[in-house]
C-alpha cells in the first residue's frame, strides 16, 4: 500500500486510481495539472493537503485509517464534499442509470415484464435514495455542524433536543443501499430475457457496479473520518 502523501504528484495518484477523478472534480481540481505535488494544487485551490491526502486514501485503500488526528476545522469542508456527493448521486449518476433503462425499454419491440420490473425497481431504489439523503442531511451533517460550532465557540451550547449523530446506524443503512444496487444487477445479469439491446443492458451493469464503488467510498470517509472527527469534538467537551 502505497501511502499518499502531500509530497506526491497528483497526476501519479490519479493514473493509479482513476475511480478519484471524480472526487478531486467534487473539490473544483481539474484534469491538466501537470506534474503539481498536491501540496501545491491544494494550497492554489485553499484546500488542506494533509485532509486531502486522508481523504484519497481513505477512498484508495480499504485498510486505511490515518495515522493523524485531522483538524477540527476539516469539519465542514468534509460535510461540504459528502454533501455535494450524495446531490451528484442524484444529479448525475441516477438519471444516467435512469436514462438508459429507458432506453434499454425502448429498445424492446414487444412488452417485456422483465423491463417492467426493472423500472419499478429503479423507481423504488430512487425514492429511498432520496430518503436516505434527507435522512443523513438531517441527523448526521446538521447535528455534527451544531458540535462543529459549539466546539469552535460560535454556539454558547447544545439546545435542549440536540441528538447527536448516530454514525453506526448510518453505516447500516448505506449497506441496504448497495444491497439493492447488487440486487438490481441480479435482476439484469439472471433474469432479464427477451429482445432488448444487449450493449445497453452490459451499459447499465457497469454503471450501477461503479455506483456501488462510490456509495462504499462515500460510507467509508464518513466513518472513517467524519465519525472520528466528531468524536474528537465531543471528547473536549466531556474533559
């Protein structure tokens, strides 16, 4: 394992992993940096390196965990990236799975109940999605915000009804989500029979697996990181 370090050039990391090109696009970092060390592209784009570094290992690595307390002001920035995930989630990668189903329905000359369930599936899959979004915006990034600020003394305390974030309990349900992802794609790879386009059928399988890898990497910065940073803040207030 490879550790990533400020010291490295990003081009390197990324032509090791190009599943990170769309997490360094989420930060504003654009392809046609050259030979720049991180260090030097997060100081231009007023990132931290070091929680830039974590990051992409957290995403990289399975195994990793960092080996250094990040700074509690890293809070929002990394509520700000998860937050802009899950919405490119539904912005982007949805509607394009969205899409192609449809195509892939189109493309069949004669009703086909197969297709049917499907759709209906997907229509299911994109409800809970969005419930599950408005779930962790409201009791996981908005009470972790509220412990932000009364650590950092923009808050005098805690209001009376704060509930603090339930990470486990999060880490389960982003589970079930890619549960029904890999249940979507059972449902394309054993049971979809008929006459349908098959490349858009190989199209969908491959984008719903890569959808699979970014909600695992999602869950793991959220509680690898987010989780401990939270913990941490909590921690000065029982001291």
């Amino acid at each position: 394992m490879t550790i990533i370090t400020p010291d490295n050039k990003l081009a390197d990391v990324v032509l090791r992993n190009y599943h990170l090109i769309p997490v360094i696009n989420r930060f504003g970092i654009e392809l046609g940096f050259g030979d720049k060390k991180i260090s030097e592209i997060c100081r231009d784009c007023q990132i931290d390196a070091d929680f830039f570094a974590a990051l992409l290992n957290t995403i990289s690595y399975e195994s990793y965990f960092s080996d250094k307390s990040l700074n509690a002001s890293n809070t929002l920035q990394l509520i700000d990236y998860l937050k802009m995930t899950l919405a490119n989630y539904q912005e982007s990668q949805l509607n394009v799975i969205e899409i192609h189903i449809r195509q892939l329905s189109d493309s069949s000359p004669v009703p086909n109940e197969h297709l049917r369930l499907i759709e209906n599936f997907f229509a299911q899959f994109k409800t809970e999605f969005r419930q599950y979004t408005d779930s962790v915006n409201k009791e996981v990034f908005k009470p972790v915000t509220v412990i932000y600020e009364v650590y950092s003394g923009k808050e005098p305390h805690f209001s009376k009804n704060f509930k603090s974030p339930d990470f486990d309990a999060f880490q389960y349900k982003t589970g079930r989500l890619t549960d029904k992802l890999s249940d979507m794609k059972s449902l394309l790879v054993k049971y979809l029979t008929g006459t349908f386009d098959r490349r858009i059928r190989n199209a969908i399988i491959y984008i719903i697996a890569r959808f699979e890898v970014d909600i695992h990497n999602y869950m793991r910065l959220q509680y690898r990181l987010l989780k401990p940073m939270t913990k941490e803040m909590q921690a000065k207030f029982q001291s």
